[in-house]
C-alpha cells in the first residue's frame, strides 16, 4: 500500500504508524494492533490504488474510536492539526514545587509534537544575573523563601505577597518570550511556578492556553520530593519547607479556579499526562474549530 503525501509517495509503515501511537502513551504491542487493522482496513477498500495521508489519519481516528481509545483519538487529532496547521501556540503549565510541572509538560509536549519546551526558573535565572538583588530582591530566593528578601510596606502575608511580586516581573518577561514565540510561528510548551494567572494582562487574541498542576494529598508531595532523582537540592530542603509549599499551592489553584483556569490533581504520572493533553485538545477544539467527531465512520 502506497501513501501520498502532497507529491510524494511512500510505502505505509504499520512501524512508523504505531510508533506515533507509542507516544500517547499505548502499549508497543496494542499500537501494533491497532496500525494492523488500520492498514487491513484501508487495503480492503483501495486494494491498489495509492491513498492520501488524510485517509490514514481518518481511518487511524476512526479505528480508535471503534475500539474505545478516545483519548489516545483526541491526542493524536490536536497532533495532527498543530502539525499540518503550523497554527503557532503558546502552552503554560503552572503550579507549585514538586507537582510534576517539568515531567508533565516535557512528555504532553511530546505527545503533541511540540518541540520547544522551556522553564520560568530560566527566565528567572537571566533576570537575577543582569538585575542587582538590591533592586529586586525577591529575584533571589526560590518562589517559597522569597519573603526572606522581602521588604515592602505592603499589608498582607509576606510570602504571598513576596511571591506576587517576583512571580510578576518573571511572568512579565515569559510573557515577552511568548509574544516573541508567536510572532515567529512557533509552538511553545512554558512551565513553571512563576505561571499565576491574573498577575499580568494577556491579549485575548492570544492562541495562549495556561492549566495549573496540583497534588491535593501532601503526605503525595512529600513523597515526590524524597523521589526526585536529579534535583540540584536534597529533598530535605524542601520538605523543610513544606509548608510555604503548600501555601503556595492552596494559593495558586485558588485563585486559578476564580479566573477559570483548568486546575489538574495529579495522581500519578500517566493520568496527569493524559489529563494534560485532554484538556489541551479541547481548548484547540473550542478555538480553533477541530473536529471534536473526527473519525466517525459518515456512514
């Protein structure tokens, strides 16, 4: 069987197909199965005849929701449009220390074939080496000892409000990136602390979509904190601060259930991807106009 994409012709590969299914997180062998029937079912309706690369998605699309995986259907739809469309797009993952925004976004990025993943605490690393702590003092601590370096009149928990204020100046900059990102037709995935929805203005013409990471049990957080592997600190120092972490998490997904931003309980690494790249292609379902039913048999 021979594929046409545009004006070249390739043969169908049930590797290539599955390896794409691979990356949405099924198994090597149901993957497989599932690029066998596909292939099976495209030769008994073109035997010979070259098929177009859209037949494939739709008939991958169709066989997917036939057999139930509707997740792994929505996934590979918005990887497909943002691949075809080049529609350029901004992601942000939010949430406090150790909920899993780095690993999370990292893998949903993959699954979406987003190639360009990066972190506030970069952006904040370049703003604390080109500004003196003295102007900016908050710049210098980590979003959960920042009142350490606070000094402000304001009323109010110096943490939260010390935490405003560094979140805000390296939300200002992230910000500088996104547009920067967009203008130049790129597909970008930002996570990070720093991510507080409300604290600066985003254009509502903006293909920008921010969730928030959270994990409701703390004995979980604890846990991840003693589990990481290539942490620059021992987990001690954070779970000598854990309190200040879990303000900061009750803080954050507060106030993003207020302004409406998706709020994610991660449970464990799977579901949280899974949830992620769900609501990711709902959100370019609603913007964008995909086919939330693409692959339905129109018969």
């Amino acid at each position: 069987m021979t594929v046409r994409d545009g004006n070249l012709e390739l043969p169908f590969s049930e590797a290539i197909l599955a390896r794409t299914l691979i990356t949405t997180g099924l198994p090597a062998q149901r993957a497989l199965g599932l690029a066998s029937q596909v292939r099976s079912t495209i030769e008994s309706a073109s035997p010979s005849a070259p098929v177009d690369v859209d037949v494939v998605r739709v008939e991958t699309a169709r066989v997917l929701a036939t057999t139930g995986e509707h997740t792994v259907r929505r996934a590979l739809q918005a990887r497909w449009w943002l691949r075809t469309s080049r529609q350029p797009v901004v992601i942000v993952v939010g949430g406090a220390s150790g909920v899993g925004k780095s690993t999370v976004s990292r893998q949903a990025a993959r699954v979406l074939g987003i190639q360009v993943v990066m972190s506030t605490d970069m952006v904040r690393a370049v703003l604390r080496g080109t500004l003196h702590p003295e102007l900016i003092p908050a710049l210098s601590e980590s979003s959960f000892s920042a009142q350490r370096m606070f000094r402000s009149n304001l009323e109010g928990d110096p943490l939260l409000v010390a935490f405003e204020q560094q979140a805000s100046i390296v939300e200002q900059a992230t910000m500088a990136l996104a547009r920067r990102a967009l203008k130049e037709g790129l597909q970008l995935m930002i996570n990070g602390v720093h991510v507080v929805p409300g604290l600066v203005r985003v254009p509502p013409d903006w293909p920008l979509f921010g969730y928030v990471l959270t994990v409701p049990d703390q004995p979980e957080h604890e846990r991840r904190f003693t589990a990481r592997e290539s942490s620059t600190r021992g987990a001690e120092h954070y779970l000598a601060r854990m309190r200040a972490i879990r303000q900061l998490d009750d803080y954050i997904v507060g106030h993003s259930r207020r302004v409406g931003i998706p709020v994610i309980e991660s449970r464990t690494f799977d579901q949280t991807v899974n949830d992620l790249v769900g609501a990711i292609a709902t959100d370019l379902e609603h913007r964008f106009g995909l086919d939330a039913d693409a692959g339905k048999d129109p018969r």
